[in-house]
C-alpha cells in the first residue's frame, strides 16, 4: 500500500500512544503506552506536527499536555490537566462531570 500512496505517515501502535482519547458516548480518557516504541518511529503527535510544520503553522504545542491544555482551555475548562483526568475520565460536551469510580 505504502507504494500507492501519496503521503506515508510512520506512528506508533495504539499500544505505544500517550494523549487522550474520546470515546462514543463523549467520554475523555487519558491514554498512557503499554509498550515503548521503537526509537526509530515517531509517535502520533509528532507525526500530527511535521504535518502542522509543513503547511507553515509554528504555534502547535510542544507536547500532550500542552495540546491537552489548549484544548481544555478552548471549553473554558482550564482546571483540567492531562494528567489531572479522573481515572474514569471526564465527559466534556456540554457540562463536564466527573464519573464516579
């Protein structure tokens, strides 16, 4: 397939993802990697931000959380760190509440 395409974008497993992932129902959970990468392959974010590079943005975050902090920033949530999120996680559409464990 590699051979087909016009952009190849090398990343890590899901395994081996750091961030945050929201499922159907509207929850937002902090992911940590169950398995380090290999050094050789850059991890979501970074391909996210060679991508961001390239179309001449120079205002991406640095980092998970800091793109965890803009985002909660931009629902006017800025008590919520990454790595501050319930361990259940956090419903962010609409009014926030935390699940109970």
């Amino acid at each position: 397939l590699a051979t087909r395409a016009h952009v190849v974008l090398p990343g890590s497993t899901f395994g081996e993802k750091e961030g945050t992932v929201t499922n159907c129902d509207g929850i937002t959970q902090r992911v940590l990697p169950a398995l380090r990468p290999q050094a050789s392959v850059p991890g979501h974010f970074r391909c996210l931000q060679a991508v961001g590079e390239a179309m001449g943005r120079i205002d991406l975050p640095n980092s998970p959380a800091e793109a965890f902090m803009a985002f909660a920033d931009s629902l006017g949530r800025d008590d919520l760190t990454l790595a501050g999120l319930p361990a259940l996680g956090i419903r962010l559409a609409g009014q926030a509440k935390e699940l109970q464990s």
